[in-house]
C-alpha cells in the first residue's frame, strides 16, 4: 500500500515568468477550448528495458495522459497527433513555431525520457506558440513504476502555468465499488486515480461501508462499516490497512469527515432516535458535543479555516442547511429555497458551499456562498448526490443513480464530474458502479 | 420481583394507552400524509396474525393507527415469549441522501421500539439498527416500492 508516497526528484530548468500571450480563462464555460499539441515524449535509444513496463512506448502513453487530462478540463482541445510536423526529439530542442501555428496549435508540449540505473528521468518544456518562446520546462527523476503520476505532475505545472489556477490532476478519488443486485449490494472502498486509472480495493466487500473521506494528507479515511452489524464510524491507515473504530459511542456512528487539520474527525451519533453532531479528537480521544436538539443533525463538514461547520438538519420540518461556530454556537439556516436540501461541503477556497438539492421529485448538485446566498444549480437528474470538491475548488465529483425497474434491473451507480461553471458534466469510469466519491488533495504538494 | 415487573408493566400499559389516546387525537388533527404503505406484499410474520414491519410516510417517522396496531400485536407476542430478543431495523427509501436516511432509519426503529416499550416489553430486549436506503424490500423505482422500503422490520435475534 505504499503507492502515497513516492520519490520524486524536482528539477527547475526554468520557469518562465514573463507575461504569457496564452492564458486560458477557467471562470467561465470555455466553449472555444484552447487548441494544444502534446509531442509524445522522445525516449532515449541508450533507456534500459523495465520488467512490466514498455519502456519504447513510454513516450507515448505519457502524452496520452497528459493529453487526456487537458481533454477533460474541457478547457483545452489537444489535436490529433497524425497532423504534427516534427519528431518528437527535434521539437523538444527547438520548435519550428511557424509549422506548429500551421495546424491552429497555440500551446506545445515536448519532452524526452531516459530510464537508466533503475529510474525514470523525464524532462518536458511548454512552449507558446503565439509569441513563439518558451513558457516552463522541468525534469523529474522517479522509479518508472510511477510514469503515471509523473504524467499528472507535468500536466499539473502546465495547468497552472495556462490557467494561473492550481492543477488537479496529480490527485486520486476514494469511492465505494458496489457489485451485486440492488437490494443486496456489496460494498468496497476503493481508490483510483482521478481518470479512472489504477484501481485499488482497500476492503473485501464482507461488510457494507459507506462514505469513506480523506484526511488532510491523504493517508488516513475515515469511513462507516457495518462490521459485526455495528455501524460505525472507522479510521483506516491506507498505508499500514490498520483499522479502528473511533469514539466508544454507544449507538449508530455516521457521517465523518476529518477537521481541517487533520486531529480531529467530525460525525453524527444516533441514540434513541436523535442524531447529534460530535468530534473526537483522535490524538487525546476527547468526545465533544456540538449540537443538541431533538432534530437530525447531520452531514457535517467544517469551513477550510476550521472556524465554521455546515451540516444537514430537519430542525425547521424538513431537511435544510446550517451553519455554526465550530464550538456548536451561532447556529444559522442558510437554505431557505424550495425543496429539501442536503450533504452541504464546504468548498476548499471557502467561498462556496455545494450541495444536494431535491425538489418535485428531481435531485439537482449545486453550489451557493457559505452565507445561502447565490444559489446556482449545476446538474438535475433522476437522483445524484453527495458532491466533493477538487482541491481547487473548480469541480464536483458526485454520484449518480439511475431508475430501476419492478427486480432491479436498469440500476447503476456512477461517478461523475462537473465544473462550476456548470459546463463540462463527465462520467468518471470505474472499474465497477462506484457511489459516495471523495477528492484526494493534490498528492505532490 | 415477579410481581413488582408485572405491577410495572401494567403501570406502562396505563401510560401508554393515556399517550395513546393523546396521539390519535393529534392524528384526526391531520399529520396523515397519504403515502404511507397499508397493502401485505413484502409483509413477513413474527407469528401467525403478527406481522413483521409497520410503514411510514415519506420523510416522516410517526406511527400510523394501522402500525401502532401491528406493534401492539408484536408486543403481546413477545410477552407470551419472554425470552424471545429482537432487533428492529430502519430503512428509507431511495429518494433521500443517504447520510440523512441512516438518521431517518434510525428513528424510525426507534419510534417502534418505543411503543413496544410502552406495551411492557424491556428495551433490554430490543436492539436497533439502522440501514437508511441500503436494504430496500423492493428494488423498483416507484411510488409503491419506496412505500414498502420506508419501514421498520422486527427481526428475531436467534
């Protein structure tokens, strides 16, 4: 389980920061996206051969998930590689930018690979072709077992570079697999990387869970299990697979999310038919109550300082939105809207609080500002729910159920993906259904 | 002891028939939401005439007269079994979020433990858990599935 941490070796060439003619616009929907060409990476003719990977087509697959990335942003179009002009290895010392602006390219990537001593040294350069020069280059040194994340990397710094914005991509999404008939699913944690790729399960399916997140650091998710028919809140070292149950409560734990910082996880406990807000601090395991009423009080998850925490409550009648001091004071509805509204998660930035909402029988994901105002609804379906952020704040990754019929058949469960701009909604492919996804942070920070 | 349990469990049954009496008073004042399930289908027996589930209404976790009725059956079975436990499991349907149907699973379990209780039944004999829309009875997407699915089942512990 040691695929969290990895030795990667950064190498400034340099980092062109003179004003860039090329800057791609990603607050609103980008209906003209940006035309790019990625190179496939020039491999080395003295690379060594690698058990299980195929070292001659490095470069390539490289690319191809660069360009994928860039793809799904729908913010950039990368051009079909049978309409470029110049090998890999020459481009990547200097293109001739007059050929490249021949098939409409505005922005170039080129890079080369050698595997040598066991490891993987890749080196790219972004290249602006409207003002013909150089924008950004780096190299990386890695085991090539990693060439994918290194892929995400790179497509990462040019994300950041085009779009002033922080990248996304190096970044993976925990879910639940489900498998089996409808009224009998079986349920795994699993993790994959952000474009579906590299699956791993991290439980055998021998009991339901549901709703794993990520710590701060990625390396712990807390999450709820029916072990032994106990539902309860679990802490799970992705690293060691050690497992523990958090809190001693005496009833249904649910609902966890960690704090900010990482200390402490924030969840729901159920006892005699009410269902209040608690933190357990998982160094000192202080238990400490944050709200009480006779209401369900659910759904927590605290603003990216810590100060504030939004969560789910029926306290007016029906199930709307709150916010309070983290200490469980101040307590304020938000929604105010028709319908019901649920999952509120406050958006890494601070500034936006997305969330479920289900009105006339419709279940729609929006986002409103941490205050309620602002209202804007991305995506309606028959049922989606449970958004979560990536880590810069400019999408949602949610599921999606569809309808089934009188046994069961036709249902499915699937992760998708939308900006919030409301424009570029995706499927996420899984390897099975997939429900409750959480978005990782960046892992190479 | 015998006696002073039974003298108890007579007590509850007064109290509970006085509660009783408040809430179906408060019934005919109008909390009827007409989607509650009232049919047999996906209905299995504890024992002969003593069903197993009582249903709600949609986001609602209030008794009905039809399942206070079907609790009271329960409860007279489990006094003639004494040492009978059982677990009452709540479920939603699949029209809510699901972290907000585990809560609304879970009060709606214990909305029938409760009443048991009132019949003289010891909580200590009743545990609850809650599925929330995990476990539906029927996996159709309609009107008539969600109202067999919004339920609370009691269940022999063996």
């Amino acid at each position: 389980m040691k695929f969290f941490f990895i030795y990667i070796l950064v190498y400034a060439l340099h980092f062109n920061v003179a004003f860039a003619l090329i800057q791609v616009d990603i607050t609103r929907g980008n209906l003209d996206p940006l035309p790019i060409a990625v190179s496939p990476l020039h491999v080395d003719p003295a690379s060594e051969q690698i058990e299980g990977i195929k070292v001659k087509n490095l470069g390539e697959d490289i690319s191809k998930v660069i360009e994928n990335n860039f793809r799904s942003t729908g913010l950039f179009n990368p051009l079909k590689k049978d309409a470029f002009v110049q090998k890999p290895d020459i481009a990547h010392l200097k293109p001739r930018f007059e050929d490249w602006r021949l098939i409409k390219a505005q922005a170039l990537i080129t890079g080369k690979l050698l595997v040598k001593d066991g490891k993987l040294k890749v080196e790219f350069r972004l290249w602006d072709l409207t003002a013909s020069k150089e924008l950004a280059a780096l190299a990386f040194t890695t085991t090539p077992a990693n060439w994918r994340r290194i892929s995400h990397i790179i497509s990462d710094k040019i994300y950041e570079r085009l779009t002033g914005e922080t990248g996304y991509f190096d970044t993976r999404i925990i879910y639940v697999s489900e498998t089996g008939p409808k009224s009998q699913r079986i349920k795994k944690l699993a993790i994959v990387d952000q474009d579906g790729q590299n699956t791993k399960y991290l439980t055998l399916g021998n009991e339901l869970v549901l709703t794993p997140r990520f710590n701060p650091t990625n390396q712990m998710v807390t999450y709820l299990s029916y072990f032994r028919n106990l539902p309860r809140v679990y802490l799970l070292d992705i690293e060691t697979g050690k497992q523990e149950v958090v809190g001693n409560f005496p009833g249904m734990t649910f609902a966890p999310r960690f704090s900010p910082d990482g200390k402490k996880i924030i969840m729901s406990f159920a006892k005699d038919g009410n269902s209040d807000i608690f933190t357990m601090d998982l160094q000192t395991r202080v238990v400490e109550k944050i709200t009480e009423h006779s209401s369900i009080d659910t759904s927590p998850s605290y603003s990216p300082d810590g100060k504030y925490i939004c969560f789910n409550s029926d306290r007016s009648g029906l199930q709307q939105i709150y916010v309070m001091n983290s200490d469980g004071s101040g307590v304020k509805r938000i929604t105010f809207g028709n319908g019901i509204y649920g999952t509120p998660v406050w958006s890494p930035r601070g500034d936006l609080i997305a969330f479920t909402k289900v009105r006339k029988g419709k279940f729609y994901i929006g986002v409103m500002r941490a205050d309620g105002t602002g209202e804007r609804l991305l995506t309606e379906n028959f049922y989606q729910e449970a958004p979560s952020w990536s880590p810069n704040g400019r999408l949602l990754v949610f599921y999606r159920e569809t309808k089934s019929g009188p046994k069961g058949e036709g249902f499915s469960a699937k992760l998708w993906s939308i900006d919030i701009t409301g424009y570029n909604e995706r499927e996420i492919k899984t390897e099975t259904d997939a429900s409750d996804p959480s978005w990782s942070s960046l892992l190479s920070k | 002891m015998e006696f002073k349990t039974n003298l108890k469990n007579i007590l509850l049954v007064i109290l509970a028939t006085i509660v009783l009496s408040a809430c179906s008073t408060a019934k005919k004042a109008g909390s009827g939401s007409g989607d509650v399930y009232t049919g047999t289908d996906t209905v299995e027996y504890l024992a002969s005439g003593v069903a197993d589930r009582v249903f709600f209404a949609t986001n609602k976790t209030s008794l009905t007269t039809k399942s206070r009725e079907t609790l009271r059956k329960q409860a007279t079975y489990l006094r003639k079994n004494k040492k009978l436990n059982v677990t009452i499991e709540g479920h939603a349907d699949e029209r809510g979020t699901r972290e907000f149907n585990l809560a609304l699973g879970e009060r709606r379990a214990n909305a029938a433990k409760d009443y048991l209780m009132t019949y003289g039944i010891s909580g200590k004999r009743i545990s609850v858990i809650s599925y929330g829309k995990e476990r539906p009875a029927n996996s159709d997407s309609s009107s008539l599935a969600w109202s067999q699915n919004r339920r609370s089942v009691t269940v022999k512990v063996k």
